[in-house]
C-alpha cells in the first residue's frame, strides 16, 4: 500500500512514519510536509534514504500539488499536517485556519477526487474542550473547542464528518491527548520542561499548575493510528488516551525527579488566556473494537523521553534557535513581565 502523510517533519508524523516503515517495509511513503518552523528533516534520517519513502515539500492548501500527489497510486492520506501551538494560535489564528480547515478540505476534496480507499485524519481531544473533575468525553460527546487552535480543528473534524455523510467518504477520525517524546519541538509543555531543567532554566508553570492532561507516550499513538488504518470503520471517531490524567505540575515534578534537579527551578507565571482546565477521554472504542491498549505508562515513558532529549543536544540546539528564540524570549518575557504587574 501506498500512503501519502501530510505533515511528516513534525513530531508524531516523523515518529508515524518511522514506526509504520519498520512495521510493514513492503509499503511506501509520500510526505507531504511544507516544513513550517515545527518541522525538521533530521527526525527522517533513519529512513530518508529508504526506496519505499519519499519526501516533497510543499502546502496542502496547494490543490494542483495535492491532486497531482495522489495521482501517484496513492491509496490512503494520513493527515498530520497542522498548526498545532495553542498559545501561538491566541497570538495570531491565521495559519491555523489556512491550514487546518483549508488545508484539510483541499486534501478532502483531492482525495475524494482521486477516490482513496481510506482518509485518516489525525485530531485531537482539544475539540471537546474542559471537561468537569470525573467526568470523559466519548465520541458522541458535544465539540466545545476553547482555542482558535481547537476550534481550527473542530472544524477541520466537521468538514471530514460531512465528507463521509455526503459523499460515502472513506474517512476515519482519531482523537488523541496530549502526545510526548522523542523530536516534540520544545514550544510544548514537556520537551519545553526537560531542556530547560537541562539548561539549568526555569520552567514556566502557567496558572496554578493544577490544569490535568493525559499524557499518551507517542509510540503508543503511532500503533493506535496503524491499528485505525488497517481496521477502523468508516465515517467513525476514535479516541486514544492512557486513561490517567495527571496535573502539569505532578508530571513536571516527575521530570525533574528523573533528572535529580531541585525542584526550585518551577516558576510559576501568568495563565494562558481561555486555559482549559481538564482533558480526559473515554477510550473505551478503541479498546473494545481494535483491541488496542497503551503499552507505556507515564513513568516509563518519562523517563525514555529524558533520556531521548539529554542524548540529542544537538538537535534540541538546532530546535531552539533562530525563529523559536525570539519567539520564546519574547513570549514568557511578557508572561513574567505581566505576573509583577499583577
Ligand atoms: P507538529 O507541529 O510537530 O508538526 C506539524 C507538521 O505539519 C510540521 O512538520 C509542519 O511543517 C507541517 N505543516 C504545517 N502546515 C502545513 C501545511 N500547510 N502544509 C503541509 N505541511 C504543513 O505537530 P504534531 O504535534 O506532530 O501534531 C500532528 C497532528 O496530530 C496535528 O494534526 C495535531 O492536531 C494532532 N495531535 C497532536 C497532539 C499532540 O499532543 N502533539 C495530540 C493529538 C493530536
Ligand atoms: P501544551 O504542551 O502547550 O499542550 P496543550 O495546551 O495543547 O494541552 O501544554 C500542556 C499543558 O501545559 C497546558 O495545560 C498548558 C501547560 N503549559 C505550561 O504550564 N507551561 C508551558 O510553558 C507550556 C508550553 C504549557
């Protein structure tokens, strides 16, 4: 089988790609990725020179280059590619709209064009937006998105839903928690946390810290994401999560136990605008259907995301200059800055 992914230089598209070539080396893949400041080509190297994968560079919100990509026997999308920084989106949403809902109907209606035998469109538990202390959403649950950056894919979500009712769309739908581990460029919560308490920097808690996310090790959404290729019904919706949120500051504390630094370097700073207080997710489907269960717990997963990040100083110097700097500087300049203020 040939697959087209969308959004491949990113975190869990390069982690998808890696781990799906060494699963079946008797398919192919095309990566379509425009390489936004969140991409990198190293997290490819592994398989960059492979004859069953190739790269090209450009948008998917480019319907001649799309159309043109599909032509080439490809029979299924998996579609990563996305703005994906919620406090970037707060800042300026442009890019998450042109990418996430463009960019996902352009792809949707080349695919549908091409007629490809399967659409896995990769979201987010983001769309249901903050869920009251004991309570999951499962898939039926209502989209109540509370960032431009969820709302952006609550949309794109909509648009895949109304493809598979109107036209018999081959689509699937995942929505995954929070994803961490090796190459999550260090704008997000725990590649952010690791290099900095590596760094000997503090590390920005925003609010109280007391805000739950459940922690999925990538791996774990790459073999939910194969197992919702090979086997998930049409016009349906998947979630993914381990089933154990945690607070930012029980996970952050977890990390710098790890890592035997003093727990000093936590610096709490002014909250995030319209900062959800609760994900969690009924990941009952996935389970009864596909049969699939996480593998690694948060402990485990911690601690190899550590040791991924402490081994590869090179590439998080490379993640952390030039555009992301400035940006970073600037960003929790203003959050400190805003807290004295207060
Ligand atoms: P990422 O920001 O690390 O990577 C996104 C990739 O998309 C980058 O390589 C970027 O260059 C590419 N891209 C952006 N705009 C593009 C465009 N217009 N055309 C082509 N390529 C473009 O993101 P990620 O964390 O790997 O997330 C991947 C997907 O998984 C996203 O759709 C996201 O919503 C979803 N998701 C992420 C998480 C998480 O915790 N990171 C959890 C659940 C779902
Ligand atoms: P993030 O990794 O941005 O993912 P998302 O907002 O998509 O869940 O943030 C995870 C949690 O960590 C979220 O509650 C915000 C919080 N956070 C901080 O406290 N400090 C930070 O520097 C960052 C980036 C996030």
């Amino acid at each position: 089988m040939k697959l087209l992914v969308t959004g491949g230089a990113g975190f869990i598209g390069s982690n998808f790609i890696r781990y799906f070539l060494d699963a079946h080396p008797d398919c192919s893949v095309l990566n379509l990725d425009k390489l936004t400041y969140a991409a990198n080509l190293d997290n490819l190297s592994e398989v960059a020179s492979r004859a069953n994968y190739q790269f090209v560079q450009g948008d998917i919100c480019d319907p001649e280059l799309v159309g043109s990509l599909l032509r080439q026997d490809v029979e299924a999308v998996v579609h990563f590619a996305a703005e994906t920084h919620v406090d970037r989106s707060i800042a300026d949403a442009r890019a998450f709209v042109e990418t996430n809902v463009v960019g996902t109907y352009t792809l949707l209606e080349a695919a549908r064009r091409k007629g490809v035998r399967r659409f896995l469109h990769v979201s987010t538990d983001e769309v249901y937006g903050s869920l009251a202390p004991g309570r999951e959403a499962d898939e039926q649950a209502p989209l109540q998105p509370s960032s431009p950056y969820a709302a952006s894919k609550a949309s794109s979500d909509l648009l895949v839903r109304s493809f598979c009712r109107t036209y018999g769309f081959p689509a699937v739908i995942t929505r995954c928690s929070n994803n961490y581990g090796p190459y999550q460029f260090p704008e997000k919560l725990l590649p952010l946390m690791i290099t900095n308490a590596l760094e000997g920097k503090k590390l920005p808690i925003y609010g109280d810290g007391l805000n739950e996310r459940d922690w999925v090790f990538v791996e774990d959404h790459c073999r939910a994401l194969d197992r919702v290729l090979d086997a998930g019904r049409p016009g349906e919706v998947y979630n993914v999560g381990l089933g154990k949120p945690a607070t930012n500051l029980e996970v952050v504390r977890m990390v710098l136990r790890i890592l035997e630094v003093s727990q000093d370097q936590i610096e709490f700073v002014i909250d995030r605008p319209g900062h959800d207080r609760r994900y969690a997710v009924d990941t009952g489907k996935i389970r009864r259907e596909l049969g699939w269960e996480p593998k690694v717990d948060l402990e485990e997963g911690l601690a190899r995301a550590v040791k991924w990040y402490r081994s590869h100083s090179d590439w998080v110097k490379k993640a952390k200059s030039g555009e992301y700097r400035l940006y970073y500087e600037r960003f929790y300049g203003n959050r400190r800055a805003s807290l004295t203020q207060l």
